[in-house]
C-alpha cells in the first residue's frame, strides 16, 4: 500500500488525528501571519519616523531659507537706498533741475549727476550700465562717484570728448566682468550760453523750445551710433556744440524710458518721445513716466527708467 494511501486510511480510521493536524497546519500559518504582520509594523513605524525626521528638517531648511531671503532683501533695499542717496538734490536756481528713476529691479544700471564745475560751468551727465543687479549698481555707483569727485587724472572735466576718452580707457569691459555702459556728458557754460556734449552709445537728449507760435519745437542733441564705454581702448569721441535760449528745456535720458512696446505692437522711438514731451508741461520725467508705463498695460517697465529735465 502507498504512503498516500495509508495516511488516507489513518484519517478515515482516526478523524481525530486528521482534525488535529490541519488545525496545528491552520495555527502555523496564523503564527507565519503574524510574525509577517509584526514586521510590517516595524517597518511602517520605520518609516513614519523616517518622514518625520524628514520633514522636521525641511521645516528647518525652510526657516533658514526664509531668513537668507529676509536678509538678502533687507541688504538689497540698503544698496537701493545707497544708490537713491547718491543722486543730485533737485536744483531751484539756474538750471532748474529735476529728475526721475525707476529701476526695472531691485538694483539697475542706470545713474545720473550735474554740479557745478566752477562759476561759468555746469556739468550734466547720465549713464547706462549693461544688465541689473548688484554689479551693474556697483559700477554704477563708482562712475558717478569718479565724474562727481573728478578723480580722473590729468583730465579737464569740461572738456566732453576728453572725459569719454579717459573713462573708457578706465573701464575695460575685460575688468569690469565684461560689462559696458554708455553715457551723455554735457557742459554748459553760463557766460555763453553754450552747450558742450558728447555721447558714448547713448541715446540723444531731447531739446524742447517754444515757438513764436506758441507750439514747442523739438530736436534731439546727440547719437548713439557711437561706441559703447569700455569695449576698445584709445576711442575718440566727437563732441558737439549747442546754444541755448532762455526758457529752454533739456531731457537727458535712458533708452528705457521710451523702448516699450505699443498696443499697435510697435516700439516706441526716441523720435516719438520727444514728440509727446512737445505737448506737456510741467514735471516731464514723471508725466513722460506715467504715458510710457500705460503704453505697457501699467506694467513694470522692462528696463531702468531714468531722466533729468533741465530748464535754462
């Protein structure tokens, strides 16, 4: 007889016994369960912890992040106030002065002065650093401080072709993290009445004159075709001359105070500014400032606004 056949039989002969073995067959799988349940718990409690301790550094990381930020704008609005700090008070006596800025960041490129050089001269001036940040508001800062304190030796400061020759071969693109700017520099003479100016890739100013007519006629002192500050050294800049009249009025600017976009989907021109600034009076960098950010749905501009009105 098989083997299978004599269980069989002991089964049908004893069912007790039969009744035993698949109960101790049932209680092995219980305890097999169980033991495989236990383990699954510790695991899980593993884990639980696991993502705890994970999210516990998170929120810890989080709260680092969140103070780097706090104080990375606290150190950013410190530079933006030392830049703003730096910019000329607005002049009551002859030439009236007045201006406007408005970075496009935190920090922008774009910087502006005029003081007195001695009794018969007036220095204007503004530049335009390439790009935004805290390089761009460093060099920035450093040209104006070099125009405002005169520190470039042996140059005559009311000479405008001389001043944009000597501050080129000071700011080489290649020491200066490969950075440019551009620049209008302008010297009036009280005796003749003359202005003295020459750009370095820099937007034209606007000369606004009323006429016998009562209308403002427009023209605009200067070019930008001319080669950006710092990109090849031992540059010659023209300069060129001009005579003022009483009542005149002159916006030095930045070429982001008109390059926007039209809802006609066309750039606004330099040409198109000064013919709008024909038609206004009053504050001009503000009023020009609010006509341009409406042409761009009252969004931020895409670049620094920047510009100085000077009434003669």
């Amino acid at each position: 007889m098989s083997d299978k056949s004599t269980e069989a039989a002991a089964l049908e002969s004893d069912p007790k016994h039969g009744a035993d073995s698949s109960e101790s067959a049932i209680r092995a799988e219980l305890e097999d369960l169980k033991a495989e349940h236990a383990d699954l718990k510790l695991l899980y409690e593993a884990m639980i912890e696991h993502g705890e301790a994970v999210e516990d550094q998170l929120a810890e990381n989080n709260i680092l992040l969140q103070e780097t930020q706090k104080r990375l704008e606290a150190e950013l609005a410190d530079a933006a106030n030392y830049v703003m700090s730096i910019l000329p008070d607005p002049r009551e006596e002859a030439p009236r002065a007045t201006w406007s800025l408005v970075p496009s960041t935190e920090l922008g490129g774009d910087s502006f002065g005029y003081h007195d050089i001695d009794d018969d001269h007036f220095a204007i001036y503004l530049i335009d650093v390439c790009g935004h940040g805290v390089g761009a508001a460093l060099l920035s800062v450093t040209i104006i401080n070099v125009l405002r304190a005169g520190a470039l030796p042996t140059t005559d400061f009311k000479n405008p072709s001389e001043v944009l020759f000597r501050l080129n071969n000071a700011f080489p693109m290649e020491r200066q993290n490969n950075m440019f700017f551009t620049i209008w520099y302008g010297i009036y003479q009280r005796s003749s009445r003359k202005l003295t100016f020459a750009s370095g890739g820099h937007p034209a100013a606007i000369h606004l004159r009323p006429a016998s007519d009562g209308k403002v006629q427009n023209h605009l002192l200067g070019s930008e075709q001319g080669m950006v500050i710092g990109a090849i050294p031992d540059m010659d800049f023209d300069a060129d001359e001009f005579v003022l009249q009483p009542g005149d009025r002159l916006l030095v600017l930045s070429d982001g105070t008109y390059e926007v976009e039209s809802p006609e989907g066309d750039v606004v021109s330099l040409a198109d500014l000064a013919e709008y600034a024909s038609g206004l009076s009053g504050h001009l960098p503000d009023e020009l400032y609010n006509w341009i950010r409406g042409l761009n749905s009252d969004s931020p501009l895409p670049d620094d606004y920047s510009m100085v009105q000077l009434t003669f």
